[in-house]
C-alpha cells in the first residue's frame, strides 16, 4: 500500500493553465504525479492496459493526473483524408463515430 499522501486541489487560473496546492507537507515528504500526453485513446494502437495500469497506479497513490495534449486522433471523420476504417477501434464503429469517442473515453477515465 501507498504511503498516505496529503491532499491536493485545482485552481484554474485562465484558459489551460491551474495551480495545484498541496495541503498537510512536512519534511521527508513526496508526491507523485502522473504525467502524460499523446495518448491517442482512440488509436487503434493505442495501449489500454498500460493506460489502466499507470492510472490505477495513481489512484493508489492519490497523485494528480495530468494530461498535456493529443487526447484523442479523430482521424476517422467523414471529412478527414486520414481516415481508415480498418484502423478504427471496434468499439467506435457502432453509431456516431464522434459520439462514440467520447462516450467510450468518459466510460474509460470516469473512475479516475
């Protein structure tokens, strides 16, 4: 089990840029922080388990997560010259494609 950890909130300042404060910090004390970008969530390549492996990793140590860019491709849309649909995840072929994307994302990082 994780050491415990102080705890921690989010102040957005404007646009894309937040404070985190970290309450309850004595000395010898560390956090940790997932950091991370690019995750193509709906890439057909991308890496769930690994993705699930690192965010529950997180949860146990109670660390922020922080995501810098590139969520998602979206590379599949009826207007992108991009678009292979033998390079789109099984799970975003039934129903509205953009629409797909997101409800399975919500499905997927909800608990985190």
């Amino acid at each position: 089990m994780a050491p415990a950890s102080p705890t921690w909130t989010v102040e957005p300042v404007s646009g894309n840029v937040h404070i985190i404060r970290f309450a309850g910090i004595m000395a010898g004390w560390e956090q940790r922080i997932l950091l991370t970008g690019d995750r193509h969530h709906d890439n057909l390549n991308a890496d769930h388990r690994m993705e699930l492996k690192h965010l529950e990793r997180a949860r146990e140590y109670n660390a922020p997560i922080i995501d810098i860019g590139d969520f998602f491709c979206l590379m599949q849309g009826k207007y992108d010259p991009r678009k292979s649909y033998t390079d789109m995840r099984p799970e975003l072929t039934d129903g509205p494609y953009l629409d797909r994307v997101i409800d399975t994302a919500e499905d997927f990082y909800s608990p985190y």
